[in-house]
C-alpha cells in the first residue's frame, strides 16, 4: 500500500515537472481512469466482481499515469509517422509488447500473486495510446493533394 502511495505522487510531480508532460498528457491519464473505474464499478454490480476498493483506484491511476509516460517517452524518440502504413504497425508492436511485459511486473508488484484486476493490459494500452503525443512532420519539399505527389 505504501508503494502505491508513493508511486501515485512520483507519477503526479513527474506530470507536473517534466518538460515533455503537459496538461492534454495529464488529462489523457485522468480520462483513462475514470473509464476504468467506471468500467469496474459496472463490473461490481452487473457481473458481481469484487468491489474496487481505494488502493484499488490509485493503483489504476498510477498503471495508467506510468503507461502513458512509457508512450510519451517513446513517442518522443520515434514520433508517429504522418502517414498509415508499415512504419505505425512496426511501431505500435514495439511499444506494446514490451508494455505487456513491464506490466505483468507492475502488477506483480502492486497486487502480488492474487491480482483482480488486469493491470499488464491497463498498462499496455495506456503505453500505446500514450504514444501518439508526438507525430512527425510531413516532408517539406513533396505534398500529397488527392493522392498525387506534388514537387515544390
């Protein structure tokens, strides 16, 4: 319990602080929280899982506040590519199933061997939408107007 207290507010003054965290990062983590304790809330009444407790809901904050710092971290040295293609589908697997791995520790961690939620996936998908904060500028010299390249 006392980890995830301290966890909560090195993920709160790391949002605060640091250069590359801003405001619309902080409320992608507040959005992403408050649906999964929706979601979990609904899950207590409707399909009788165990009630989210406190500890429960700062854990979810913080899996999320960290999986979104992974993404922003990431995307800040390979930024999203403009345009669709192979390059978006190569990066997003890259991202993803190193999150996957760094969550099933973070779970381990924050909930021990009896988890009820599944905080490696939580962490997961946090890193990967984390991870479009930065996108890469179009070339400049070429334009594309309807699907033709236009030189300048």
């Amino acid at each position: 319990m006392v980890w995830t207290i301290l966890l909560g507010a090195l993920v709160v003054v790391l949002f605060l602080l640091h250069p590359w965290m801003n405001l619309l990062a902080f409320r992608k983590v507040i959005g992403i929280t408050l649906f999964l304790e929706i979601f979990y809330l609904v899950g207590h009444y409707i399909m009788d899982w165990p009630f989210p407790a406190p500890i429960i809901l700062l854990q979810l904050f913080v899996v999320t506040g960290l999986g979104v710092a992974l993404g922003i971290f990431y995307s800040r040295l390979w930024p999203l590519p403009a345009d669709k293609g192979f390059e978006r589908i190569f990066r997003t697997f890259l991202i993803v199933v190193p999150s996957l791995g760094l969550g099933m520790g973070l779970q381990v961690f924050l909930q021990g061997a009896f988890a009820t939620q599944a905080i490696y996936l939580i962490f997961a998908l946090s890193a990967w939408l984390g991870s479009g904060h930065f996108v890469k500028n179009a070339n400049k010299t070429n334009q594309t107007v309807k699907n033709k390249l236009i030189e300048t």
